[in-house]
C-alpha cells in the first residue's frame, strides 16, 4: 500500500515537473497571452486530464513560474555574495575588492544564461506588458534588492568599505543587472566582461563616496554639538 503510494507521488511529481518544463518554454516563447494549455500539454506529450490533476489553470502555472523564477534569482545572487565574501576573507593582498566585485557579477551574468527559460520571461512579461501579473514581478523584483541589500551589508561586515545606506546602492545595482541580462538575451553580441567590468566599478566607486558622504555628515553634526 505504502509502495502504490510513493509510486504514485513519484509519477503525479514527474508529470508536474513535466509540465512545468514545457511551460517555460512555451511562456519564454510565447508570453503569457500567446501561450494555451494545448500548447503546454502538446509540448509534455500529456493529456489535458493530466494538466488539470496538477494545476486549476494556465494562471496557476504561470505563478508557479513565477515562483520557481523568484528563488532561482534569489539564490543565484546569495550564492554569489557568500562566494565574494568567503573570497574577500581569503584574499592575497595582490587582489583588490574591485576585482572581487569583477568576479562577482560575472558569476551572476554567467548563472544567469543557464536559466535562459525564466529570464526571457521575467523580460517578456515582467515589464509591465501584463498588468495582471505586475503585482508579482514587483514582488519578485524587491525580493531582489532586498537580498542584494542583505549582501552589500556584508560586505560592509567584511570589510568592503566603511558603513553607509545600502537601499539605494542595492536598488540601482539590480536595476543594471536586470537591464544587463534583458539586453544580452535580445542582442547575443553583448559583452557580459565588459557589463559586469562597468557595473563593479559603480557599485565600488558608489560605496566608497556614500560611505564619504556618511562619514561627513557624521563629523558634521558631531561639530555641531561641541
């Protein structure tokens, strides 16, 4: 009885991973509006039946995606923050943090071309050109800077550079990169060395002069006081 159970766990699972695999690529294609259920059950080799015992509708699916899509942004960024910071602790002193932060976000862009199915859609879809489904990427988009800003107060704890505010820095960080992986998608000529060589230098070069910027008015008002 147990073993008719797991066996049936197994197959409802492997028809859903199925289906979900034939729904990225028809939503990549397609886009959410140009996509059916015939086309994404014609691409599992499954039956609509098979389709409805896993999911109520095409929304579902799609938020499904969605999903997976978000925790695979997330984690491919906080895997490439712990690398930086376990490489920023390990470090010789012929590497500087710019390098580091070189390396960094050429793991994200070089991640990111093997998960080709959920970028061309967050870029299909994600921007703006559905209104329904909005709500979502704006959710999946400050769940984003939320985990880079976590990231830029490591390195900060890490000894990247002195304290200042992270949200800022962290926002405009994800919007290049973001814009960096849509435009590479479109246009395979682009140079991901050069982007990711471009975006360190801001974000480097950025820390550095608000961490300034944090320091001054500190002193500022410490003056002030006396």
């Amino acid at each position: 009885m147990l073993q008719q159970r797991t066996k049936r766990e197994q197959n409802k699972a492997e028809t859903r991973a199925r289906l979900m695999a034939a729904a990225r690529r028809e939503f990549a294609r397609k886009g959410y509006a140009g996509t059916s259920l015939r086309n994404i059950t014609s691409q599992a080799g499954l039956t609509t039946g098979a389709f409805y015992n896993n999911f109520k509708d095409k929304k579902e699916i799609y938020l499904a995606i969605l999903d997976e899509l978000s925790s695979t942004l997330r984690n491919i960024l906080e895997e490439a923050i712990q690398e930086f910071v376990n490489a920023h602790h390990s470090k010789n002193k012929q590497t500087s943090t710019l390098d580091l932060l070189r390396v960094f976000l050429k793991g994200i862009f070089k991640e990111s071309t093997h998960e080709q199915y959920l970028f061309e859609i967050l870029g299909r879809d994600g921007l703006g050109s559905n209104s329904e489904f909005w709500p979502y990427y704006l959710q999946i988009t400050q769940g984003f800077i939320e985990t880079m800003q976590r990231g830029l107060k490591k390195f900060i704890e890490a000894g990247f550079s002195p304290p200042y505010e992270t949200k800022g820095l962290a926002q405009l960080s994800v919007m290049l990169i973001f814009s960096v992986i849509f435009y590479t998608f479109h246009d395979r000529s682009n140079d991901l060395e050069e982007y990711a060589d471009t975006i360190a230098a801001m974000i480097h070069g950025g820390a550095k002069q608000l961490a300034a910027w944090r320091s001054d008015t500190v002193n500022a008002g410490n003056k002030s006081d006396i």
